[in-house]
C-alpha cells in the first residue's frame, strides 16, 4: 500500500466538485480510498480515521489523501487527479479562466443578470449576497450557516431596492421556467408557489406537475423566513410580488409550521389572489392534501399519485427507521408514521464541509447500511442539481437491505420531465425490492403500516 | 411589487457549487459564473461586520465619487519653506512615519544629501551624525502634510515643489520637482552632483517654471493624464508621453518669461521622461485626498511605502496608517545591479495606483510591460484583475487597447480581503546601501497585512 498525503494551501474547489474526484479517484482501479477536500476539521478528521498521517492545515486549504495499491497506481491517480482538479475549475481550465470575475459584484458590472444564486459555503455568503442586492439584483442563497442577523439585514435592504432575497438555506426555486438549486422540471402554468421549504415545494410541485397542473414561479424563502425573528419579509415580499404576477392565478405558501404572530401577519396582506396554505404541523394537512385542495379550487381532478407497490414485503413490524434528505418531507413523514426515529441528513449538522444528501449519497448509505431490522423510509428527490443517477447507488444497498430482512419503503419525488427519469428510478428501486411512492404522505402511511403501527 | 426578475428570462450569476451552475447549462439558461474563492485567511469575520454597516454603501459612492470627481490643476511652483511652512532641519519623507533607526539605506542617504544641500552639515558623515542625534532634526511623514514624494521623498525647505489644486473640491497638494534618473537624491543618492543638481532646482529651475505657470495660468492635468494615457504612459513607470504633453504647454511661455535660461531649463524637463511624474503624483494625491474623511468608507486614500514599512490609509479611518513590511520588487535591474542590490520598496509614488494610474492602467502602456517583466496579455491581465478590487472606473482615465473602459480606480479594502488580489504596483528600485542611486524597475506586491489591518479597525466603532 501507498499513501500520498497532500495539504495544498490556498487552493480552493467547491465540495461537490472535490467529492465528484474524490469518487472518481476512489473508482480507480488500484485505488483503495482518495479523499480530495477542503481541509475543514471535519475533513481532516475524516483523513485521519482512515489511517493517513495528515499535517497542519486550514479550512482554506486544499486536502489530498490518495490510498493505492502500489507506486505506479498512486501516481496514476495523482496524475488524473490534476487533470480532474483543471476540468473541474469554472473555466473548464481554458484560458478565459483569468478573464472570470472574481465576486459577484464584478460579475453583476460585466454582465446584464437578473438573478444570482450563492452557494459558497455559508461564512461566505452574505459577501456575495451582499453584492447582489447592491446591484439591484434578487438573489437565491443556497448556502446554509449564515446566521439569521445577517439574514434580516440582507432582507432588509432588498426591501428598500425592490428585490427578493430567497434563503438562506433555500434549495429550490423556478423563475421563470429556470429551475435554479435543486429544481424539477415543471410545465409552465399558473401557480405561484412561495416556499420556505425547498423539499416540500418540490413535492408540491412535482404533484401538481403530475396532476397536470403547471408553475409560473416558485419563489424559495429559505427555511427560517417565518420564524418570529425573521418575521416573513421575504414571504411578504413574494406574496405581493406573484400577486402581480400576470401568469400567477392562485399561490401556495409553502411552509413549515410558522411563528404564530408571523403567520396572522402574512395572512393579513391584501392579495386579490387566492392563497392555499401548505403549513405542514400537527393538526395540518399534509403536503398531498394541500396540493389536492389546490386541484379543488382549480377544478382538476385529483389523479391517482403513481406508486410501485414491492414485490412481497416481508411482513417485519419493528422499529422504523427514517432517513431523509429533505427536511420538510422528515417533518412529514415523522407526523404521519407518529414514531420510528428519523434523521434529516440535509441539516446544517450534516452539511458542513461536505454536499448536501441530494448530491452526495454516502452518509445516508451508511446509515442505511447500518440497518438491520425493520423498515426504512427514505426520500429520493430528483430534478436539476440533484444526483444525477441516484438509483445507481441507493438500488445496491436496498437489495442489501432486503437480504437482511429490511423493508425499504421510498418517497421519489419528482417529475416526468426530470432529467433523472422518474419512472426508470422506480423502476430500478422498485426491482431491488423497495415500495416507491410520489406522495411522501402515501409512502409514510405505507410504512406505518408495514410496522404493524395503527 | 413588482419583481423585475419575473418579468424577463433569467439570467443568472452563479457563484459557488459547480453542480448547480452546471444545472443551469443542462436548461440552456445563461448565467456568467463567478471564479469564487475563499478571503484573505482569518478576514470572514471582519468581512461580514464591514459589509453590514449601513454607512459603507453610501460611504464608499460618496468618497470615490470625490476621487473621479476631482479636477486637479497645476496652479504654481513655490519653494517648500512658503508653502508648506518647513523650518530648517525638518524633512518630510515618503511612507508612513519612520524613524532615523528604523530607516533604510536609500531614506537615509537622501536626508544626508537633503541635510548637505540645507547647508546643515558640511560632510555626509557629520550629516549621518548629527540625524543619528536627532538633535534640531524633524523627522514627518509628506502624507501628513498633503504632499507626496517619490521614492525616499525628502522634502527640505529649499526645494521647489509642484502646487496642485483640486478645481472641484478646493484641495491642494505639492509634490517636489523629479531631478531625473540615475544617481539622484530621491533613490539615496547624495554625492556633490546631486547636491549641485538640486542648487540649480531651487536657483533656476523653480523660479523660472513659477514665472512661467503665471504666465500660463493652470494647467488641467486630468486632461493632461488623459491624453497622455492615450498615448501610451501609465502615469508611473511611463512618463514619457505626459512630459513630452507638458514639454508642449509649458515651452513658449517658458520661452517668454525667462528668454536666457529657457534653453538650459527646456533642455533639462525634456531630458528626463519621468518629469511629469511628480506634477502627476500631486494630482493623484489631490484627488485622494477629496475622498478622505467619509465615515463608514472602506476606500483606501493612501498607500505609500518609507523603504521599510508599506503603510495605507483609509477614508473611514482618518490619518491612521496600517502596515506591513516593504516588498522586494521583482523587475529588471540597471547594469550589473541584481536583487541583492534592491533595497525593500520605497516612495509615495503608489499615490498613482491609489488613484487609478500606474500599475493599474499597465495595459495603457506595452511600451514598458517587458521593463517590469511580462508581456502585452500580462499588463491587460493586471490591469483587469484591478477592476476585481475597485469601486470604479475612471470616467476620463481612459485605455484605448481595452475599448476605452475607464481605469480601475478606488481600491477597497473589503475586495482586497474577499479576493485576495492585492494592488498592482509599478516602481523603480532603489539601491539598499545609502548612496547608491537607481538599481533598476519593476513590480511589487503590498504585505496583506496592511489591508486585513484595516478592515479590523473599520469593525470598530
């Protein structure tokens, strides 16, 4: 065995291009394990527990750990690992590379945008938001960990420029037919969607989507907009704004459970559009439910949600296990099973340093791995930005999961229309023996029952 | 309200995780991404505390406005002493404060040739005494006394100094007359022929200019500047088209107001292409000195260097300096001078960067990019990357080769911090051992430290 241990100061790539090397170096043959990451503590850690001698670094600093069977494979993989590090870098390693702007300011001055998306990690973001607000620009802030001061503040000040600050923490958003984040492919239509939820906006969505029924936009908030200190200033701001909107007919607000003063506020705003509320809490409807009422006051019919029941499910009962990459649809699901123990890997605790679950697979795997009796519950959500394949993966470790005893029950949320196939991705989960439903709240139901819970 | 986002088709900036950008490819959606990476080490902190301040959007348009807003014009040259009121045995310098101790080879041979010209030594070594004593000696950085020098930039009572006005904002500024290249006081050098040379400055050169700005009236060097950045100079280490623009101004009335000595003086301004160097370095310092005072504005207004410590300042800040150690440049040396012969870089001629000249305009000037080492696409490289790290662009400093875009101009500390691009500087090198004159030319980088510094002070209150 050789080990190359590499800290590469000042050297920076965004962790999901490092875990995309990272995979791809693991994949080599010759290759045992290649961890290339950002030297967060986390990551060093992580370095260290796999046996590599890791010296002094920083966050901003570039880690190398590469474990191969020889010599020569070691080489191999350094070598492919520069080319995939030059591929990998905004400019695709070309020469107008220099040429890039640097900040978004910068960016905002060369060229004429009308939004712009922040995903750098969250100690950083508020700078690059920042510039886009100045600019006259509404901004989408992916990056989650900014803290909720310097939210208010940003909020504050795209109020007086006339723009929408949706985040922090928002994974989803459609303007104008763009999915920016994570985003199904939805067809154009007349519901305008406001969300500070981005999981549950796409299950909403992506229902409506499969019911026919179509989006204008769908305007993220970030997670805590409807909390007492935020106090909705970005969901004010995009109720009023769909409320313009000469392609929005009826609004959903997505959310989950508000600050009660918050909440009355929000609902005092004069709007001339009717508004249907999605506030997952005990006590409310779910997020199917609340998309049925949409299609009630719409007058389409409520479809029957696709599903694909497993083939003989061992009768198990026992624990119940939840492992979700969507906060909201944990919250649901959680609601509805009304026991079992679940974990939201999309949590700011399980995203520091490295991807969110929707990208990068492998904490969830392991967890599912570790499983050993009774049913799992898991959300596969699909759409741009998400994995690209997830069955590749998820498939493998169900049918592991099976041979164990385990029941897998998965709530694939998505669109006919979404890159990854909603229908050949439960088809492949469903043939590795899990029960597949496009209503989180159906595939909940469905694992209670097969727990034997009442 | 209306969102104008929901109007049109999306464009988007995106900054951060490559998946998502590359999201935005697979829907055929444009979007310009951003070459993101990390702050300064240890700055995210004083970054975000700097950025929410109310004050700093406003701060900052109101005191760059001030720096392109201003309108300097050459309105007279007058002896040190009149001017700016220095008694015999007070010198100022080039860079923040320093002290006799802690001064290089090149500062001191400039005040012993300062102090030998004054008549207040009659060798160098009873110079080098009496300055080691202190005793009648007043040391003072130029800056605090809105004049610049270039490289040690001592200023005695005798010397004649540019008188620079701000049309604008009512400012002035002086800077002293450049004595030429090779061995001359402003690179430590202090043998008997600079001391004759500055003699003649302050006996012929001086007074027949002052005869001829009256006789002129002033002269607007922001047009000067922009012309002479059309034609190639960037206002630093190329002075050639400006002194040659001066040369054209100033010649007839030269001519007219002091018939006998106007050959010698023509001769001399002609002979030495850096000139206009200093009458530019006053503009600079005179519309720096406009943005000054803004409270809440990251905009730095000064960055000089004593040959020791490079210092800055910053409008929000007030006269404090922020430092770190002087750079080696990194350029070409005369004959056989090399780096070891460089001493650390020294001059107020920075005064030009800070206000959008010099390094920053490099692409205005091929001419000399192989002189700082480098090809054409380098000096557009420089010059672009300033843009990263400015709150403007110069609405008459403008550059041909880059389809007339204004100069960058205005650095500020936060986008020092957020990029990590430090200020480009043109400079002349000087020789490290007190004494020896110009070593060579080239580039500089400014110590970090000095611009992380000052952002930790604008978190204060």
């Amino acid at each position: 065995m050789s080990d190359l241990v590499e800290v590469r100061a000042g050297v920076y790539h965004d962790s999901v291009s490092l875990m995309r090397v990272s995979q791809a170096l693991t994949a080599r043959t010759g290759v045992e394990v290649a961890l290339v990451a950002m030297a967060t503590e986390l990551n060093v850690d992580l370095a260290r527990d796999l046996g590599f001698a890791v010296p002094a670094a920083t966050g901003g600093d570039l880690l190398v750990a590469i474990r191969a069977s020889g010599d020569e494979q070691l080489e191999n993989a350094a070598a492919e690992l520069d080319r995939q590090l030059v591929a990998g870098s905004p400019g695709g390693g070309s020469p107008a590379r220099d040429a890039l702007p640097r900040t978004t300011r910068s960016a905002s001055r060369a060229w004429d945008a009308t939004v712009a998306l922040v995903s750098v990690p969250g100690e950083h973001a508020f700078a690059e938001a920042c510039d886009a607000v100045e600019a006259g620009l509404s901004v989408m802030i992916f990056s989650d960990n900014v803290p909720v001061d310097l939210e208010i503040l940003l909020k504050d000040r795209a109020r007086d420029k006339g723009v929408l600050v949706m985040g922090p923490d928002c994974g989803t958003a459609v303007i104008g037919g763009a999915g920016l984040g994570f985003a199904n492919v939805l067809r154009p239509g007349r519901v305008g969607v406001v969300a500070a939820s981005g999981t549950g906006a796409q299950q909403v969505t992506s229902l409506l989507d499969l019911a026919g029924v179509g989006v204008s936009h769908l305007l993220g908030v970030g997670g805590r907009d409807l909390s007492a200190r935020v106090g909705g200033r970005s969901t004010t701001q995009a109720l009023l704004a769909l409320d313009e909107d000469p392609a929005t007919e009826l609004i959903v607000l997505v959310s989950k459970p508000p600050a009660p003063e918050v909440a009355a506020a929000v609902q005092e705003l004069s709007l001339s559009k009717p508004v249907v509320r999605a506030l997952l809490g005990p006590g409310q409807d779910d997020l199917t439910t609340a998309v049925e009422k949409v299609l009630g006051a719409l007058g389409v019919p409520v479809p029957e949600w696709p599903s694909w029941a497993a083939e003989s499910p061992p009768v198990s009962g026992g624990p119940l296990r939840g492992l979700y990459s969507g906060g909201t649809l944990c919250t649901e699901a959680a609601l509805i099973a009304g026991t079992g123990e679940f974990t939201d890997f999309g949590d700011d605790e399980y995203t520091r340093g490295r991807a969110h679950p929707m990208i990068d697979p492998a904490l969830r795997l392991e967890a599912l791995a570790a499983v050993e009796t009774g049913v799992v519950l898991l959300d596969v959500v699909l759409g741009h930005g998400s994995d690209p394949d997830p069955s590749a993966s998820l498939a493998p470790a169900v049918e592991k999961a099976r041979e164990r005893g385990v029941a897998v029950v998965v709530a694939l949320v998505g669109t006919e229309g979404d890159p990854q196939g909603l229908r050949s991705q439960a088809a492949r989960l469903n043939e590795a023996g899990a029960a597949v439903f496009t209503s989180n709240a159906a595939a909940a139901r469905h694992a209670r029952l097969l727990i034997g819970a009442s | 309200m209306t969102l104008s986002m929901l109007l049109g088709e999306p464009r988007v900036i995106t900054v951060g995780a490559s998946v998502l950008g590359e999201a935005l490819d697979q829907q055929a959606v444009p979007r310009t991404p951003v070459d993101w990476r990390p702050p300064l080490p240890g700055t995210s902190e004083a970054l975000a505390r700097v950025l929410a301040d109310p004050r700093r959007e406003r701060a900052n348009a109101l005191a760059v406005g001030r720096l392109l807003s201003a309108r300097p014009r050459l309105v007279g040259v007058r002896p040190a002493h009149e001017v700016l009121g220095l008694e015999p045995g007070t010198f100022f310098h080039a860079g923040p404060p320093v002290t006799w101790e802690r001064a290089s080879g090149p500062m001191r041979g400039a005040l012993i040739g300062a102090m030998l010209f004054e008549g207040l030594a009659s060798s160098p070594e009873e110079a080098e005494r009496r300055l080691a004593s202190g005793d009648g000696i007043t040391l003072d950085s130029c800056h605090h006394h809105r004049t610049v020098g270039p490289m040690a930039g001592v200023v005695s009572p005798s010397m004649w100094m540019f008188e620079v006005a701000d049309a604008e904002h009512g400012g002035t500024a002086y800077c002293s007359l450049n004595e030429g290249l090779g061995k001359v006081l402003r690179y430590g050098a202090y043998g008997t022929e600079v001391v004759e040379r500055l003699r003649w400055m302050g006996e012929v050169l001086g007074p027949v200019l002052q005869a001829t700005l009256r006789r002129t009236g002033p002269l607007d060097l922001r047009s000067l500047i922009a012309q002479a950045l059309q034609m190639g100079d960037e206002l630093h280490n190329r002075n050639r088209a400006a002194t040659s623009l001066l040369v054209r101004e100033l010649a007839p009335a030269v001519v007219e107001a002091a018939p006998e000595r106007a050959a010698e003086v023509l001769r001399f301004v002609n002979g030495n292409d850096h000139f206009f160097l200093n009458a530019g370095m006053a503009a600079a310092k005179v519309s720096a000195d406009a943005a000054r005072n803004v409270p809440g504005s990251s905009l730095v207004v000064a960055m000089a260097r004593n040959g020791t410590e490079f210092g800055i300042q910053v409008s929000g800040l007030g006269d404090r300096w922020f430092t770190g150690p002087a750079g080696v440049p990194d350029g070409l040396y005369l004959g056989a001078y090399g780096p070891e012969d460089a001493n650390p870089d020294i001059g107020d001629s920075t005064i030009t960067e800070t206000a959008g000249l010099g390094g920053f305009a490099m692409a205005a000037a091929p001419a000399i990019v192989r002189f700082v080492g480098g090809d054409v696409a380098d000096a557009v490289a420089a010059t672009t990357s300033m843009y990263e790290i400015t709150l403007a662009e110069h609405p008459a400093y403008q550059i041909p080769g880059l389809g007339f875009r204004g100069t960058p101009v205005g650095i500020d500390v936060t986008l020092v911090a957020r990029t990590g691009l430090l200020p480009v500087v043109n400079t002349g090198i000087a020789g490290r051992v007190a004494g020896t004159g110009q070593v060579g030319a080239g580039l500089v980088s400014p110590p970090a430290e000095a611009f992380t510094a000052a952002l930790e002070a604008l978190t204060l209150p």
